[in-house]
C-alpha cells in the first residue's frame, strides 16, 4: 500500500491495535491489510481517510490521495496551479 512508504511503522502501531510487526509483514507484502488498518491508516493520515474509504477525494474538503497531492505540487512547480 502506498501509504506505508510515508508512515513510520511505530505512528502506525501506536495509533491503533496492530503491532510493529504486523505493519512491518504488511509492509513487505506478507501479510493483507485488514479494515481495522485501514482505519488505522485514515487516523495517521486524516487527510487521505476519505479516499482510502471510498478511492475518490474531495478537495474541497480538503480529502485528498497521495496521487492529488503529487500532481497538484507537480503543477505549483511548474506554475499552472
């Protein structure tokens, strides 16, 4: 998951009830992330919590993806946004 290249896995394992070690198999790929990560993941990242419910964003709102955020600091860099 995307996420878990930004987040430190000890922010992960403190803000909720999956282990350091848990995180660390998700995060390789041995093991699936269970909704309760996700919510997890949406308590981290307040701001990506809309998205990571339902893969759409609201800017709007101020509910963006890692991918929105990429593109819109792309276009301030190059001035059209």
């Amino acid at each position: 998951m995307q996420l878990l290249a930004f987040a430190r896995l000890t922010d992960l394992a403190e803000a909720g009830d999956s282990n350091y070690k848990r995180w660390q198999n998700i995060k390789h790929g041995q093991a699936q992330i269970r909704a309760q990560e996700v919510e997890i993941l949406g308590k981290v990242f307040p701001r990506y919590r809309w998205w990571l419910m339902t893969g759409e964003v609201m800017p709007e709102v101020g509910q963006t993806s890692p991918e929105y955020d990429e593109a819109n600091a792309t276009l301030k860099q190059r001035g059209e946004g």
